[in-house]
C-alpha cells in the first residue's frame, strides 16, 4: 500500500511537502498485543499509556520503545503462528525507518495523527454521494461529480470559482 501510495501522490505533483504516519490507534494496537505478551493486562495498558503520551511527546520516542521491547529479551519460535512481539519489532523497524512514526513530529505541525479525518471525508463525501438508494454513477462523471463537495470540505470552493470565473471574464473582455 505504501509503494501504491508513494507512486501516486508524490511531493513534485503535489507541489508541497507530505508527511505520511501509520494510524496512531493501529500502532497502538498492535504495540498492545505485544505489551500483553510480556505484562499482565493492568500492566500492559499503563505500558501502553505511558507510550502514547512519549510518542506524541517526543520526536524520535519510536527507537526508545523499539529498544525496550527488544530489552524484552522475549523468543517467540518461528513455527508458532502468532508471534506480536516479533511483530511489533519488525513494525517498529519498518515503519519508523521510513519516517511513519513521528507523531511528535506531525502534532507539532498541526497535522492529525489517526486516520480519522480521511475517515471522515470518506464517508462524507464518497458514501453520501455514491451510495444513496437509486444512485448510478459512470467512471467518467464520477470524478467530476465529487470534485464539487470536495472543493467545499475542503475550503477551497471559493478560490477555485474566483478560477474559474477569470477565466470566463478574459472570454467576455475578449468578445466585447
């Protein structure tokens, strides 16, 4: 997904900086599985608690959590099926070597740290108006249909009609 993701949105065709981060609350959770591979319930969820608040606290709290939970010194055999601490490790690498992770980071900025808000804009603006009862949409008109509250969710409904009425006003100048 991140490959997909990388292809199609780039900094050069956006023209501006992005940042990418794995959902917050499915970090958590799957850092929650492994917390509970080593603590008891109680203990895994004040482990986990005093996590959030350093990643969202803290540029780089990422390498801190990987080094406790490789601290954990826990083996978990490769032949069993479920195995979330090595999980988390693999997770912890992956994700905070590509820049995911920097919560800190992206609260600092201002920038959401969950998935929430696209979640968010998804169903509002996909599923109202696509999936209303008796609703048929072409690939083609699609696209276009949906632009037109995207430019309003997205606060940018008056900049692009002051576009695209210029554009109308240089016609008429030229006519008259």
């Amino acid at each position: 997904m991140w490959n997909l993701l990388g292809e199609a949105l780039t900094e050069a065709a956006l023209e501006r900086a992005i940042t990418r981060l794995v959902d917050l609350w499915h970090f958590l959770e799957k850092m929650g599985k492994a917390a509970r591979r080593r603590f008891e319930p109680p203990q895994a969820a004040a482990w986990l608690a005093r996590w959030k608040l350093r990643l969202l606290n803290k540029s780089g709290a990422w390498r801190e959590l990987q080094a406790e939970v490789r601290a954990w010194g826990l083996e978990e055999p490769r032949e069993h099926k479920d195995r979330p601490v090595h999980g988390a490790l693999t997770f912890l690498r992956n994700q905070g070597d590509a820049g995911r992770l920097e919560y800190a980071t992206a609260r600092g900025a201002g920038r959401p740290v969950g998935s929430g808000p696209v979640e968010a804009t998804c169903k509002s603006l996909f599923n109202v108006r696509f999936k209303r009862s008796s609703a048929r949409w072409k690939d083609a008109s699609g696209e276009e249909i949906v632009r037109l509250p995207a430019l309003h969710l997205s606060h940018r409904w008056a900049a692009a009609l002051e576009l695209t009425l210029e554009a109308k006003r240089r016609e008429i100048g030229r006519v008259a």
